[in-house]
C-alpha cells in the first residue's frame, strides 16, 4: 500500500454518514422555542416506519430505517425513537461496513429521557449514551473500544429528537420562508444551529408515483442538503452537494441497497478536490502558489507561518504556502509558555491522562530533554508503527494505541495525545494535501516547541511539505466547519517549483 494513507474519512463521515444520524435520525437533539413537540402535537401521532435507500452518485451504498413507537401504558417512557443506517462503502479499492444504530426515549410530556448512539466499522467502535439525571442535566457516558469518558451536559426541556414529526412541521412552510433550529451533536458534545428555508413546490416520483412536495434546504456550518418532504410531514428524498442523496423505499429495495456499494465510486475519490493541473513530485515542493474558490472559506484560518495570503479576488483567495522548517533545537521539555495550556489538556478523544498514553510518551521521549528532539521521537514511533489502513471512524487516542492501526486521523489524534501528555503542546491541523493529479482531505499534527512546526507521521514527513494546505485547526467540533467546503471547493495552480 502506498505510504500516503486515506484523507478526508473524518470529513466524509461528519459531512454524510454524520448527518445522517444528527440531521435524518434520532441522536440529533434540536432546540428552539417555535419548533418543538408541544406545538407539533396537534399535527398528529408520533408513529412511523420509514425506509430510505442511500446511494452515491447513483449506486447503491446503504440504508437508513427510522421506527418511531408509543406506548401509552408508560408515561416516562411513552415513544421510542430508533434508526438503524448501514453503509457499504469503497475506501481505497477495500469494501468497508459502517452501522450505526441509534436511540431514544421521550416521556409523555415530549421531553428527551435518554438516548444512545452506536458506530461501528472494522476494530473501531464508540458508544455515547446519555440519560436524564435532574432538571436539564444529563449524564453523558462514551464509551470507545475499551476507553471509557464521562461528563454531564445540559438539554433544554424543548429539546426534541429529530423524526419526521420536524418534518410534519417543516412542511407547513411557505416558499420564500425560513427557520432555524438548533443541533445538539452527541459526539462532538456541541451545539450548532441550522437554517431551514423553503425553497419551492415540486412534484417527484416516490415508489412509482407522483407526489406532491415541499422543497427546503437546510444548511448547517456552511453545508446544505436539500429535502423534498411530502404532504404527510415525510422527507421523501435528500440530497447533498457531492452525490449522496436518500430515496424513501419499500423495506426489501432498502435492504438491498445495504448489501451493495460494489460498484459505487471509492469515497476517497468521491470527496477529492482536482488540481488544475499536476504537481510533479509533491513531497518534495517547498513553495507552492494556488487561488482556492469555495464557500467557509476563512482568511483568518488559512493565514499562519507558512501560509500568506497574496489577495483575495474573484471570490478567491491567493495563497503562497511554503515547506515547514525545522529548528535548530527546541523549548527545555516542558517549559512551554502558560498561554500553551489548552494544547497540552486531554478531551474525549485526546486521552491525555490515560495510563497507557502516559507511558508510551515516558517511553518513547526517555531521556530527551529538548522538546523539538522529544516531538520527533513521538514522530518517528507514530510513523514506523501505526499501520496505514484506510479506516472509517471517529478518531480516539487511545484506541488506536491499542488497535494500531488507520489513516491520518488516527495517526494524528495518538500523535497528539502522546506528545501533550509528554509536555509538549500540540494540537490537530485538517486541510489538504497533493497526491496524483488531486488534493484530497487531510489531517496532521502541530507541535509548539518555541515556534509552532508542523509534521506529519501519516506520510513520513517530520516537516511537511507545501502541498499541505491548512484549512482549519481543531478537533470534532472545530472539523465540522468543513463540510460547508465538501463538494464545493476548487484548487487553481498558478506557480509550482
């Protein structure tokens, strides 16, 4: 296999099979006053058995299944939102299966009781289930592989799970209407707001026959999907800027389409960014000039040490992005400035604290006391003995210390985790980098060693070179601005070496 592994898995998961679950499905928690159960009540029963086939740019990859239940002998318990979404995906010429099962249960009052969300693909797993404990507090516990984290959060009591009762909602919006709801993610743990607007009426074919729908877009941190959502309150069809799209279906011709994705077009392809032209030997280019087009684009965060913006024009940005440099030699091992801080804290899926993670990095920086030497240590064990394989998941420290295996976000989350829990501030860069005619999505680690350097223990490249465009900074929360780019983003070559 080649060195250079899957890029942009973490954003294809957030940006599809990630809404899928927060914006299709139940896990998804969304707040606000003028949408939530009590002034849907009178729209009707809470009851559905709904069947979507999932296809990418045509081809059949999967299947999500909503069931919503009541039962009106148990007031603190009285409906159950359930999904069950299966992706059959290409990753690289390997098939990969993704599941995801998700839960929850409202009382009679409408108010969110508890909710479970469950992934699973290859060795990978993560659980996050929550329940009610006391007013609007909630205890979260997540659960990935063997590693467990728990914490309490705060739902308001308007909250509502997404189901088709939003939809029943949705639907009474006029053309040229709009709305926002707020999204609480169960994975990042953080909340976002999507704007709904009406777009039009349309009229598709649905199971063999015409029917009547309500067209809105919804668009989320710069992504839009749009819905077609027929007269019973039913998103019939969703589409998405890059080929996904959903189809309501018979449950056989769904189960069907969980059993295809051989012939779908490999996802890592799928979500590549074309080149306007080729770049001869990529790993070696100190000094690229390119205009990125697209919407989120953000001047604040492509602007760093290595990275100048030349002019914004023509809705594009010029940007000259230049090889990393290493230093001479670094900070004294933990003597990293107090502003530092925030980049040597641990969180859900950078276990800092964690034993095992603590040990490794005592093992691996034994001895050293310069932090830049310390950091490529880290670099070189992260490298020589993480295995590339391409992965599908949500990226946790400490289950790839103990799989050992995955793509550039598992390299990059270990590498984090161990270089801050040897003292050294670190923190998770995504953007792009250059491979055979395409820029695809990418993620690499910085370290703070009296300078900020970037490296990248996926390629093998202790300074990364100038094919690496950053696009943002930041973990799960921060990696979901860029689904607003997915699908929509253009790279313009203007000078190369």
């Amino acid at each position: 296999m080649k060195r250079w592994v899957i890029a942009g898995i973490v954003v294809f998961w957030l940006g599809t099979t990630g809404w899928l679950v927060v914006s299709e499905v139940m896990p998804g928690v969304l707040t606000r006053a003028a949408i939530n159960y009590r002034s849907m009540l009178s729209e009707g029963l809470l009851i559905a058995d709904n069947w979507m086939r999932i296809t990418l740019r045509g081809e059949p990859i999967g299947y999500s299944h909503t069931k919503i239940e009541a039962d009106e002998e148990n007031p603190l318990a009285r409906y159950q939102v359930y999904n069950h979404t299966v992706l059959n995906v290409t990753v690289m010429g390997e098939q990969q299966d993704v599941r995801v099962t998700a839960r929850a249960s409202l009382d009679a009052l409408y108010h969110l009781q508890n909710f479970v969300f469950a992934m699973s693909s290859r060795e990978y797993t993560l659980t996050v289930s929550g329940r009610r404990v006391t007013g609007e507090t909630f205890a979260v516990t997540m659960r990935s592989g063997g590693n467990t984290d728990r914490a309490r959060i705060e739902i308001p009591d308007d909250a509502i799970v997404y189901s088709p009762m939003l939809e029943l909602a949705l639907r009474q919006l006029k053309p040229g209407q709009e709305t926002r709801v707020r999204i609480f993610n169960p994975v990042s743990m953080a909340t976002g707001t999507m704007t709904v607007e009406a777009l039009r009426r349309e009229t598709i074919e649905v199971r063999g026959e015409e029917v009547e729908t309500t067209v809105v877009a919804g668009e989320y941190q710069g992504m839009e999907i749009l819905s077609w959502i027929d007269p019973d309150g039913r998103a019939v069809r969703q589409e998405t800027a890059f080929g996904w799209r959903l189809e309501a279906c018979d449950p056989e011709d769904a189960l069907a389409a969980g059993s295809g994705g051989q012939n779908a077009e490999d996802i890592l392809l799928a979500l590549a960014v074309p080149a306007s032209r080729p770049i001869a030997d990529p790993r070696s280019v100190a000094r690229l000039t390119l205009r990125l087009h697209g919407p989120a684009l953000s001047a604040a965060a492509l602007e760093s040490h290595r990275q100048r913006i030349v002019e914004e024009v023509d809705g594009g940005i010029e940007l000259v992005v230049s090889r990393e440099s290493l230093p001479d030699s670094g900070l004294p091992l933990g003597a990293a400035p107090p502003e530092m801080q925030p980049f040597l804290e641990g969180s859900s899926f950078i276990q800092v604290s964690h034993p095992r993670i603590a040990r490794r990095a005592r093992a691996i920086v034994e001895g050293e006391t310069d932090s830049l030497r310390a950091a490529l240590a880290i670099y070189r064990w992260v490298f020589e003995n993480v295995r590339k394989t391409p992965t599908v998941s949500v990226p946790s420290a400490a289950d790839v210390l103990d799989i050992m295996s995955g793509d550039c976000n598992e390299h990059t989350y270990l590498f984090t985790a161990l270089a801050r829990a040897a003292g050294i501030p670190a923190r998770i860069t995504v953007g792009l980098t250059y491979n055979e005619g395409a820029f695809y999505y990418h993620a690499w680690p910085s370290v703070y060693v009296g300078r900020w350097v970037e490296m990248d223990p996926t390629l093998g490249q202790p300074a990364v070179d100038a094919t690496h465009i950053r696009l943002l900074q930041g973990e799960l929360q921060d990696q979901m601005k860029l689904m607003g780019m997915i699908g929509q983003l253009r790279v313009e070559v203007l000078e190369t070496p």
